[in-house]
C-alpha cells in the first residue's frame, strides 16, 4: 500500500489517518534525489554503527580468555593455586 507522508526532523506523520496493527514494522521510502545532502551525515552514521557494532559483539561474543602473564609473582601463584585447589573439591 502507498501512503503519502511529510518527514520532520526523524519523524514521519502521515497525511491521511491511519492505524497499524502494530507499533513497528519495516518501510520503504522514496525520497527525491534533490533532497540528500552528501557528507557529514553518512560520517556520523558510520561511526554511530561502529559504535552498535562494538556494543552487540560485546554482548554476543564470548569475552577473550584468561591470558597468563609471563612471570607471575607470588601473590599470583598463591591465588592461582588456591584457585587450582578449589576445583579439586
């Protein structure tokens, strides 16, 4: 279905009343060509996406394994044994 509808600042109001059946769904939509501006715009999305990007992996992807350091000192291997110790039970 066609609807006409006049975006402001982020929003888009329809010219003729209308009700969904729900409160969000996938559009498409025409916009002249005269009407994008080049530039900044897509720099700002660019990093706002890298930004989601990097807070999804985060929440998605499993964190890094423990890397043991290359000397440990003793209070270290005390805690790393004691940690050892704890599994045994």
């Amino acid at each position: 279905m066609r609807i006409e509808a006049i975006y402001d600042q982020g929003r888009l109001s329809f010219l003729s009343p209308i009700k969904l059946r729900h409160e969000r769904l996938n559009v498409i939509v025409e916009i002249p060509e005269g009407e994008i501006e080049e530039g900044a715009a897509a720099t700002e999305l660019d990093e706002y996406a890298r930004q989601m990007i990097n807070t999804l992996d985060s929440i998605r992807l499993p964190p890094p394994l423990f890397e043991r350091p290359e000397r440990v000192t003793a209070e270290q291997h005390e805690r790393l044994a004691a940690f050892n110790t704890a599994d045994d039970r």
